[in-house]
C-alpha cells in the first residue's frame, strides 16, 4: 500500500514529463470517444424500463400489456366542451379526419362511437335511475312531437302555444316543464347563441352519468430515430384538430396525453433540464475555479480534464448500457459536480507544493505521490457509493449507478495523466503567497476551544435524526416527477379527479370469462373497490326489468318521433309561426304572473318577433342545432333489446378476452381509495385476493417498494463497500470510524433538513443519499490522512480550501438539477444540495472537533 502514492507521483510526473503525448494521446480517445457516442448511444423516454423485467410485478404488467397491444404505444385524444353535443361532435369530426390521415396514423378508435353501445346504453343505468330518466322524457314530449316535425323556432313555437292554451283553458300544472323552459330562456338570452343542449335537457343531472370528456383513441407511426417518437404524429392531431368548428370558437378544447405524450413530454423537460443544467454546470464551475485556482493557467486544465472524463464516461455508457434512461441521463451533471473534486484536490495541493519543489514537474511529482492516494480512495468510495445500486432491480439508478461509478474511476484515471500534462503545457506561474484558507485558522482555534460542546450538540442532532428517520416519506407516483404543467400531465390529473375516469384501477389476466365471476364477486365485497369490469361488464343486468320500462316509453314517444321534419324555414316564416303562438302565450303568461319560466319565455319571443332576421335564424339554429342528432339517439335507444354474451361486436370484445380464451378483469377503486393512502389499502386488499394483480395501481405501489428495497440494499452496499476500502487503505480501525462517523452524522442532518423542508424521497432523488456517502467520504479522507500525517490546522490548510471550493463547485452542479424544470430532476438536485450542504457542515465542523490535535503517522 505505501508504494501505491509513490507509483501515482511518478504517473504525474511521467505525464508531466511527456506532456505533449500524454494530450495527443487523450485527445485520441476524446475522438474516438466521441465517434462512439454518436454512433451507440440513444436515450429512451419509457418509463416501463426503470424496473428489471425479471421483478414478479413487472412480468405481469408486461404480459398483459403484451396479450392487449391496441392500448400500446397509443396517443389518447380527452374532448370536453361547454355541453355533451359540442363534446361529442368534436370527437366525432376529430376520428373522421384522422381516419383519413395513414401517413401519421394507424387505427383510429372512438370507445363511444359504437352501434352496440348507442343501442344498449339506456339498459346499462341502473333501475331507479333508468325511471326517472324515462319519466323526464315523456314530460317532454309535447316539444319532442312538435320539434321532431318541425326542429326550428317554429316547432318550439307551436309546443309553447298548445301548453299555453292547457294553462288558458285547465290551469294545467307547468311544474315537469321547468326544466325545458329554463334550458329555452338561457339559449335565448345568451348573447353569443350558446347551442341548447338536449342531452342536458332530457337527462338532467343523469347527463354526467357518462363523464365530461370524449376520447379518441389513435395508433400513431412513431419515429423511433426521433428524440420524441410522437411528436409529428402528435402535431398532426393537433393541426386536425385546431381546424374543427367547436374548437376554433373556444367552446370545445382537445387535449393530447397517452403513454405516447406523456414520454415524449417526459424527454423534451428531462432533456432541456440536462442540456441547460450542464451548461449552467460548466460556466459556474468555471467561476468557482477561479477563486479556488487564481489562474486560467489551471483553469483550462481543468476544465479539458473534465470534458475528456465526461467524454469518456458517455462513451462507456453507449458501449455499457447503449441507451439511457430517465434517471441516468442526469449523469453528465453529476459527474461534473463529483469529478471536479478530484481535479480541484490536486490543483490547489500542487499549488501548495510548487511553494516547496523547484519545477513544475517536481511539484507535479510530488502533488500525485501526496494527494494521488487520497484522490484514489475517494474515488473509490465515491465509486462504490454509486456502484452499490447495480445490483438492485430499480433499473433506472442501477444503470446511473454503473455510469456515475465506472466515470469516477475515469475521472481520478483523466486527473492523475491529463491534468499534470495540461498544467505543464499551460506554464502557470510559481505560487508567490498562502494557498489555505485565512479564516481557517482562527476557525480550528475554536473548534478545539469548544470541542466538547460541538460534539454534545452533534451527538444531540445525531438523536433527532434517528427519531426523524420514520418521519421521512417517499412518493412512488411516477406521474409526481413528471412536469406538472405539460399539457399531457394536466390531462392525466383531470382524469384521475373525476371518479368515470380515474385512470389508477388495478387489471388481472384469468383463465377464462368463467373464471372471472367469482373472483369479480369477492372483490366487490372489498371497502376500497368501487366495481369491477370484464367481457361481462357489456351484458347488461336487470334486463327483465328495464326492457318492459322502455318498451312502455317507446310506445309512447317513438309514433310522435316517426316523421318526416320539414324543411327549415326562412325568418318570415319564423316570424309568422311567432305571430300564431304569442296570443295564446301572452294570455298564459298573465295567468301565470311575472316571475314564472314560461313568462320569461313569452317575452324573449316577443323580442325575437321584432329581432333582424339574422338575429332570428341563429336563435332557431341555437334552439335545435343538435336536435336531429337527440332525435335519432332517441330512436336508437328506445330500439333496445335482449343483450346476451353473443351480442358483444367482435372489436369490443377483444379489449376483455384473448383468442384462446383467457380473459381480463379490470377492479375500479373507491372514492375513498383515490389518494395515495387509499390507493396503498386497495392495492393491498385486491393483492390479498388476486396474487397476480396488476394495472397501474399495483404498478404504482410496487414500484415504490421496489425502489425503498433498492435504496436499503444500496445504501448498506455502499457503507460495507466504503468501509473496506477505508479499512484496506488506512490500515486502522480508528481512522476508519473516524472518517465514517461524520458520514453518519451527514445523513442524519439531512434527514432532519429533508423533513423540515418537506422533502419527499422519489424514484429520481432515491440515489442522493447514497451517493452523498461516496462524497462525504472524499472530504473526510483528506482530513484525516492530512491528520494522521501530523497536519495540524485541517480548517486553514490547502486541502480545506480544496474541499470548501470543491463543494461550492458540486453544489453549482447540484443546483442546476434543482432548478431544472422536470419534477423529478429537481427533486434530485435539491436532495443532493441538502445533503451536500449536511456533508460540508460536518466536515469542517464536526469532524475538526472529532479528530482533536493532530498525531504524526508511525
């Protein structure tokens, strides 16, 4: 172990020596690097490829995803609109223009656009509800009958004149038809002639039975040599549907999210976080070089040193791992943050030692046998922090983990042979005054004045963040480290608030559709499922009793539908239906007194009577603009018959039962399962049922688990792995407990600033803590091995003022990741700024009063 610091002093001088070979040589690889980057590695947006296929969870989501591919790869089109009609027609024009589009597209789908469900659907609202929905209709039936002969003004007219004469004549009670009157006055006033809604008018509140939003279901062609597969696939549905009429009036709005989008969006705020973040990483490090260094002599060496190592590092990706993933993108970062420690270490000490070595490749020399044993054991520990989650099946840290680590062995390799190399080339100038800190010193008089105190102190907040540690929470919802604020994220979080479309449901693959209604049985009976849906969820129940409830309905509506509608009249038409059902009207309305709805309805047609005659026409078109369309559905509904299994249209079916007969179960949560609380207690209670449970709850809890194993498994790897390396280095049980009791200390302080602040461990910032025992490791081995070489004054020599300016430039790193604008990156960042930040604040306090006057190494 002694000749190891020789053998490094006579690599850096070696290189010194040669620098000119040593940079022609590096500047090879950088080539060749950089060949290899361009050609091997790729970046993947999926977020299925964060966990390890082998994990029992995985498997089942991947095998049912597989046994279902229409609901693969797809973009999901969600249509809202002031009313149900301008929903629906939108959807509507939006599948037909896309249907004809094949250069972006590949199957279109519209769930609600099916014959089969238009013509059932009355027989899938349970009992109670179907009545009540049956009675409003007949109370509407005096306007269905006119309107359906006559759907303009007219017809309304006419409808509104024979009520009038039953309240002229039998005082008739208007109290069924308040609805319709107020839903007539409110289209009539409405300055910018709002469509009336029929769907609304009929149904009422039941109208929200089937949700507020439409879909559209679209198989984009998706560029895989894209950085967004999606994204001109997406811009065509976006182009289509910017054109459609309720769309360009501000009435209907269409929003894109998918697993499509959503990783598309995924990689364009991950990817503009780690471009923007590494640039802002590069100019600050750069500042902080410059107080650190005094000299753009070292500071280009530097700077060229890490740019070769983070080079290298992706070249090693591309060949390791080929494509990154969403979490191990953000190495780039890191590695500036982690390696400039080691270019930072060996700088400031050759600046101290250029005050002792004549020549700057004896003072080179001298730097790599001092600090090059101190650079490498925390470039190992360093390492091994990282390393520690390769092993884990959170594959998204495992693979950062093997980049990051394998790149600080790249880093000391690149500091220890290009560094000497460059600063020789560069020529700086000998080193005239103090290269420690001057407020070191006056610090390490107090901290052994008060030593006593600062270990009490230490040792109390030691305590606080054991108790604490329970208290730390982690969040394993993916879709809260995506960015809030893009349009497919947004989307997602409207559906998951209304209980129709809460996408967090948990699916199972059975055997067969008989399979099913048993276990569908039991899992209704759990108090966090809200239902269950299978093959059978499309035959409806209670037929016996609906179908006779509709039947009597359609023997009443369907003789006053059955016609042929006149064609539209013109506005002097209009004008004399008006003149025919005001008098009539006006005689009601006194009967009926002024704050009655059918008064206010006489009166806006007696405004109407006097209005131009475009004023007149768009009032009629406003009135019945979707009647046709109500009609019909009307009809259609009121047709309904027998439902059996053997009824089910072939495309529906296929999204329940597979060709060999095995079948899907899909369980819905409860209202009070829906936060993520709720979603823990009904995961768990379906599991308990159903062991080969999944769907994107299961995925959602799972994964948290998978990722608090990964974290335990990494971080006790990380300790055992540091702990052997600072035994076999340091060759004394004491010295090892040295260094790695501040290391502790660290993480405790952060548990405690982490729970003060609120901050949550996520998948992303999961690896921050035991990364931070890698480099909390690096600072405290300067100060020892400077301590046990009999080193007197830690806090004001040249090593103290590398470790304080190497934090100042990883916490700019660290920072930049904060302030990314992808949830999960910043969470990242600000977890390894605190716990940097706990690091730094243990390493020039706690540790100086625990190590106590110094003691020269036998």
């Amino acid at each position: 172990m002694r000749s190891i610091p020789s053998g490094l002093g006579r690599l850096a001088a070696t290189c010194a020596a040669a620098p000119r070979l040593a940079a022609a040589l590096a500047l090879l690889l950088a080539v060749l690097g950089l060949l290899i980057i361009r050609t091997d590695l790729g970046v993947s947006t999926d977020t299925g490829t964060l966990f390890s296929a082998d994990l029992p969870w995985k498997h089942r989501q991947n095998v049912l995803r597989d046994a279902f591919p229409q609901t693969k790869s797809i973009l999901v089109a969600v249509i809202d609109a002031k009313i149900p009609e301008e929903a629906d027609a939108t959807a509507d024009a939006l599948a037909a223009l896309l249907r004809h589009d094949t250069t972006h597209f590949t199957a279109i789908r519209e769930p609600t656009d099916s014959p089969f469900l238009q013509r059932n659907g009355l027989l899938f609202v349970d009992t109670a509800t179907l009545g009540a929905l049956l009675d409003k209709m007949v109370d509407a039936q005096p306007f269905l009958g006119q309107l359906a002969a006559d759907p303009s003004l007219n017809g309304l007219s006419g409808a509104l004149s024979l009520i009038a004469r039953g309240v002229v004549l039998q005082h008739t009670n208007l109290s069924a038809f308040a609805p319709a009157l107020r839903g007539f006055h409110a289209t009539l006033i409405a300055p910018s002639e709002t469509p009336l809604s029929w769907q609304n008018l009929l149904a009422g509140p039941m109208a929200s039975l089937a949700g507020r939003y439409r879909f559209v279901l679209i198989k984009p062609k998706l560029d895989y040599g894209a950085l967004q597969p999606g994204a001109v696939a997406t811009r065509a549905v976006r182009a289509a549907s910017a054109g459609l009429e309720f769309v360009r009036d501000g009435s209907a709005r269409v929003r894109i999210t998918g697993p499509v989008a959503l990783d598309d969006d995924e990689f364009a705020t991950v990817a503009q976080g780690a471009a923007s973040g590494l640039a802002a990483s590069l100019v600050l490090v750069t500042l902080w070089l410059w107080f650190a260094v005094r000299s753009w002599r070292l500071i280009l060496p530097i700077l060229a040193t890490l740019l070769l190592g983070l080079d290298l590092t992706a070249a090693f990706a591309a060949l390791a791992v080929g494509t990154l993933n969403l979490v191990s993108i953000a190495f780039a970062v890191l590695f500036v943050g982690l390696a400039v420690d080691f270019a930072i270490q060996f700088t400031v000490r050759f600046r101290e030692a250029s005050t002792q070595h004549a020549g700057t490749e004896a003072a080179l020399g001298a730097t790599g046998a001092r600090s090059g044993g101190q650079i490498l054991v925390a470039s190992l520990s360093t390492a091994a922090g990282f390393l520690a989650f390769t092993p884990t099946s959170f594959a998204g840290v495992a693979q950062l983990g093997l980049i990051a680590g394998i790149g600080m062995l790249i880093a000391f390799v690149c500091t220890l042979t290009l560094l000497p190399a460059l600063i020789t080339l560069c020529h700086p100038a000998p080193e005239a005054g103090e290269v420690g800190l001057a407020w070191g010193r006056v610090a390490d008089a107090a901290i052994l004045r008060h030593r006593r105190p600062i270990l009490v102190a230490a040792a109390l907040l030691a305590l606080l963040g054991l108790a604490l540690l329970p208290s730390l929470t982690f969040d394993g919802d993916p879709l809260h480290t995506k960015s809030q604020s893009s349009e497919s994220v947004t989307t997602l979080n409207d559906l998951a608030a209304d209980p129709v479309t809460n996408p967090y449901s948990i699916e199972m693959l059975e055997p067969s559709i008989g399979a099913i209604t048993p276990l569908a049985a039991r899992l209704r009976a759990l108090p966090t499922v809200g239902g269950t849906v299978s093959l059978d969820s499309l035959v409806p129940t209670g037929q016996s009793e609906k179908l006779p409830m509709i039947a009597d309905t359609a023997a009443l509506l369907l003789p006053t539908l059955d016609v042929q509608p006149a064609l539209p009249p013109d506005a002097a038409a209009l004008r004399a239906g008006l003149a025919r059902a005001l008098p009539a009207m006006r005689k009601a309305a006194a009967i009926l007194g002024p704050g009655h709805g059918f008064t206010s309805l006489a009166h806006d047609l007696e405004q109407l009577q006097t209005a131009p005659d475009a004023r007149l026409l768009a009032a009629s078109r406003a009135l019945t603009r979707f009647l046709p369309a109500q009609l019909h559905s009307l009809r259609t509904v009121l047709g309904a018959g027998p439902v059996t299994r053997a009824d089910i249209p072939p495309d529906l079916a296929a999204d329940w039962i597979l060709p060999d007969g095995r079948a899907k179960l899909q369980v819905l949560p409860a209202r009070t399962a829906q936060n993520s609380a709720g979603l823990h207690r009904f995961v768990t209670e379906v599991v308990a049922v159903a062991p080969e449970a999944s769907g994107a709850a299961v995925a959602i809890v799972r994964s948290a688990d998978t990722i608090v194993t990964a974290f335990r498994v990494a971080a006790i790897g990380a300790f055992a792995a540091i702990t052997i390396i600072l035994l076999v280095a340091l060759r004394r049980l004491r010295d090892t407990a040295l260094v790695l009791a501040p290391l502790l200390f660290s993480s405790l302080l952060t548990v405690i600033v982490a729970v003060a602040l609120k901050l949550p461990l996520n998948f992303a910032n999961i690896i921050a803590l035991p990364l931070l025992l890698g480099v909390g490791v690096s600072f405290n081995v300067y100060f020892v091995m400077n301590w046990r070489a009999g080193a007197s004054m830690p806090l004001g020599s040249a090593t103290a003022r590398a470790v304080f300016f190497s934090a100042l430039t990883t916490s700019t790193a660290f920072g930049s990741l904060a302030l990314s604008k992808h949830p999960g990156t910043a969470s990242m960042g600000a977890l390894l700024l605190v716990s940097l930040a706990c690091t730094l604040l243990s390493t020039l306090t706690f540790l100086p009063a625990l190590l106590g006057p110094a003691t020269r190494e036998m």
